[in-house]
C-alpha cells in the first residue's frame, strides 16, 4: 500500500513532515509513502533526519499552495502543487491514501475538483472523532459546508454511520442532529425537514441533539451544518486547554499538590492526549473518492505520524465501499 | 429593591425556587422578594422551610407556562401566568429584575413581547459568561436568534461590551466576531457583513475568532448567532462533564490517587464549580427593558439563590443606562 504525503502543507513543512513520515515507516510495516513537494527540499531533509531507507518514494511538484491562497484559484492554477498532484493520483487511483496539513479551504475545493466524490454523495464533509465518554463521538461537518440542504444532513448521517460501524466497530450506531434543544420543532426550516427525513431513514436516528450530547457520548456520530460542528470542535479545544492551564496552576501550588500530580501523572497525560489533535492525528473527509486526511495547520512530526498510521489502520476497514453502497441506493 | 422570581418555573418549581429565594434572603440584605405564582403552593413551602420574615411578598398567578407549551401562543393567551405577569411588571416600571427557570423560548417571546426592549435595540439576546483564561467571556447570542442579520451582531457586541465594562470591570473590552477561521473572507456574506460593521464600531473590535478563542479568554465578548452561541455553549458544558467524569475515574484508581485527590480537593473543586451553571447561576438577557435572569431548567434552589444574589449586585452596576446611550447614538 502506498501512502501519499503532501510535503509541503502546513506551518512546519517541509522539515516536520518529512520527519513524520521517516518516524511513521520505523514503527510500522505494510506501506510504503509518496513525498509529495519540492524534491531538494524533501531530500535535504531526509538527509538531515538520515532516512536510507527504501520505502520512500518523491514525487516533485514544484509549486505550493500557500495559506492566504484563494481555495478555488490555488486548485485551478497551481496544477503543479503537491496538493493537485496528490488529489490527481486519488483520482486516477494511482494511490489509496493522501494526507496533507495544507490549507483546508484549498484541500476542501481540491476534493471537490480533483479527487472528485464518491457517486451520489453531494457534498464531502469534514468529519473529526472528539473525544467522548462512548470512546469517541463523530462530528460531521466540521468545517467544509457552512450552509447544507437537508438531504445534506441525511448523506452526512450515513456516512458517519458507516464510518463509526467499520472504524470503530460501533454496532448500529446512534445519530444526532445537533439542535438547540431536543424538541422536534427546535431549529429553523431547514433542521426541521432534515430531522423528519433522517427519521425515515434506515439509520439508528435518535432525533434532535444538543452540543452536550457530544461530550456526554449520547451519540456515536452528531450531524450539523460545518459552520456549527466547527465552532463545537473548536469550543472543544478551548476547554480542553482551559482545563489543562488550570490543572498545571492547581498541582503547582504547593509541595503536597507537587507531590499529588506525581501520583497521577501517566492517567492525566492520557486524559490530556485525548483532546490533543497532535496526538489523535488527522480528519477523514467523508465522501471522497479515496482516504483524505485534513491534519491541523501546525501539525507537528508526531501528528503526522500519528495519522499515516491511523490512516493505514483504517484502509482495510470497508468504509468507503459501505458507503458507496448506501449512498447508491439512496433516492434524493 | 425588589427582585421578582418566577415561582412556576423550571423542573423543581415552585419548592426548589422558593426555597432558593429563602436562602438568598439569609444570605444577603438590601432586597425584597416577589414570588409570583400559584399562592396556596408558595405558601405551602415558604411553610415547609420554616420562612416567617417579611421580605417576602407573594402575588397570585394561576396559570403555568409548561416547556411544551408552543412560546408565542402561551405569552398570548396564559396572562395569568407568572411569566407573563413577572415581564409585565418590568414593562410598567413596577420591579427592576426578574427570574425565571421557566420556558426559555416563552421567556425569550415574553421579552420581545411583553416587558419589550431598549429603544433602538432591534433583538434582545441570551448573554452567558462562560469560564475562560482571561476570568470570563461572554457569549452574545447563545440561544435566542438562530438567525441574524449584519446589525444584530454589532448591537450584540455593543451590548457585550457595556456589560463587561460595568459588570466586570474590564477596560475597553475586546470584541470577537465567531466564524470558522481569522481570516477577513471566512464564512458566508453575513458575517463578512457583520466584520465590516464592526470595524467601524468605536468598539475594541479584534476581528474573526474560532471557537477555541473563547475558553482561552482572547476576548471579552464573542459575538455570534444564537443557534452557534448555544452549540458551543452546550459543547463547553459536555466537555466540563467529560473531563470530571475522567477526572473522577483517574482519583479513584488507586490509593495513592486517593491521597492525590485529597491533596488538592479545594481547588479542583472550585475549578468544577466554574463550569457548573448551578453555582454560576443564571444568563442575563441583553437589550431587555429591565434585568432578565434565564436559569435553568433544571436548576435547584442553589442556582436560583446564586442568581438572586448576582442580580442584585450587578442591578446598579449601570449597565442597562450604557446600552440605552450607546444604542440610542447607534445609526442603524
């Protein structure tokens, strides 16, 4: 199997990617990576980090989208980038996996233009696994469609079902539409059609949702509008930090909490890597033609790592055909 | 002073809330209280807890508004409910600060409808402070306008903004603006709208913000819609509750842990506490012709106590003459 990297995305490219990837291929077998980017820059670095390897393959593509590049433009013109290359070879199924830190805008727009979307689906989506007391809740979209139709909830709902059934071996998994409150009539036109067409579908639907729900592990996957679940994500976050700055002021104040931090140390870490997005890796987009993965703009070596092989783990996973398969025999 | 309390509202009225109301007399002076509500039911539990004082007075509502009752159709036709009488009397000048448990969507319709707004201020708004780095931030909508147009967010934000200057003390307070990215051309028209209005506010305007900028108290106040407000509000409450609930699992593993715990036992607690709407009490709603306090549904005598006691202290914080003279200035 053949994992694509794009080399040249994020605010630590080349130089953390490429460090990601060597560390990637040390602790797992089963794959070899495609280095996507400015080839001199990707060897200067697999020198410095002295890969000799021979699972690394180059690819060079001698222009990048930059952050403050206009999504449609960068895609349309910069046919050079590591990131057109990249979502070309998913295309043509010249690889199964590409994974980039890049702009999301630009990566967004490609998988729409480039890589193109499995038949039927009419919007991909941004699709993060928050942490939750269930062992994880998926939030789809998170951040591609700021505006949705209902049928669009209805698509993101079967693709997150999917998803958490295959990935996370969740048996008939529950959905939510995420609301103000849980009433039927709660919400605006548009939530309320998508709640009466999610409740005719043949998916575990439990109804309305409320952002708590999330957290609380009510649901296995919520559904919203990109605009909402990408605020919620990043609301997410912003706790997790909240509490962590606090809990560090908290075991620093005397020597007795000194001595109680030391006592529970390797369980905080753990609780604190679970809201961590270096450590949890990348974003699936749902609904692409191929494994996409989004990683956070300042994905460190570790992220990066962290996703190659969580993508590599779920590829055998099925996913993506279930959900060419539910998606085909959807009437929209 | 008199603080006017909804005796019918919420899921454990009217004992809850007047028992509330009896420690809130114990704890504090300078205020009177009016129960409104069913008498003979008032008068049963005043009886139960013992409460023989004089700084309670009870007026008579037979009717109840009930959380399934539709909102705008319960203002309209139960007159006689607590509700509606409570916001008539801050209407006619007849008590400066009213709370209630009950119905949020009546409540919200009862603002608009019956106590009615500040002159100029096109939506009134639900107005949280939520636990952040910087000591608080406030929320600005969190629940009352699902939908917005450019002008709403600018009042919000010069409501937010007189608020945590008069409530909070906080110097020329920074205002956000919610969208999915910092960037200028982030989010639909609306809220590019919405950015450029701001911009020519004479407010301390820092421009777009995500969500993880709230708990990391970047700003004083966050400006968004109200169905994004709530999201992200519901999303830091679940994710509050995630984090004790392992917090609780991780302190209880061991007897080592359990020493842990007890070590530092004070100050966690106070860090629960920040999150818990019980003891924050409850959410003003900004642009109201008077002080408005939403507690929650569920909320037990504790949240309705605390919410007494912290609208009495901000009642000559002279926030609301702020809004009047700000609005009233506002070209719209």
């Amino acid at each position: 199997m053949r994992i694509m990297v794009d080399a040249m995305g994020g605010d630590n490219a080349p130089e953390e990617i490429v460090k990601g990837c060597i560390e990637a291929l040390k602790s797992k077998e089963g794959f070899d990576i495609e280095l996507i980017g400015i080839e001199e820059e990707i060897e200067k670095y697999l020198n410095k980090y002295g890969y000799n390897g021979n699972r690394i393959l180059i690819t060079h593509a001698p222009e990048v989208i930059y952050n403050d590049d206009k999504p449609t433009e960068a895609i349309r013109h910069k046919k050079n980038s590591s990131m057109v290359i990249g979502l070309g070879k998913i295309r043509n199924n010249e690889g199964e996996i590409f994974i980039s830190a890049g702009s999301t805008g630009a990566l967004l727009v490609g998988t729409l233009l480039v890589a193109g979307t499995i038949k039927g689906v009419l919007r991909p989506a941004l699709a993060p696994v928050v942490p939750s007391m269930c062992g994880g809740t998926m939030i789809v979209d998170a951040g591609m469609n700021t505006q949705c139709r209902p049928v669009n909830y209805v698509q993101f709902a079967v693709m997150g079902s999917a998803y958490m059934e295959h990935v996370y071996k969740r048996e008939n998994p529950r959905i939510g539409l995420v609301n103000i409150g849980t009433e039927d009539e709660k919400g605006n036109n548009t939530l309320r059609e998508a709640l009466s067409l999610l409740r005719k579908c043949d998916l575990n639907f439990i109804g309305n949702i409320e952002g708590r729900d999330i957290a609380e592990g009510k649901v296995d996957v919520a559904v919203c509008d990109g605009f909402t679940g990408n605020a919620m994500l990043k609301m997410m976050e912003g706790t997790g930090k909240y509490f962590f700055h606090h809990m560090k002021r908290i075991f620093n104040r005397s020597l007795f909490s000194k001595i109680s931090a030391l006592l529970v140390k390797t369980h905080l870490k753990k609780l604190k890597d679970s809201v961590d997005p270096e450590i949890t890796g990348g974003t699936p987009i749902l609904g692409a033609n191929g494994l996409i993965f989004k990683c956070h703009g300042n994905s460190t070596a570790r992220a990066i790592q962290n996703t190659i092989i969580n993508a590599y783990a779920i590829s055998s996973s099925g996913f993506i055909e279930k959900i060419r398969e539910r998606i085909g025999n959807m009437e929209v």
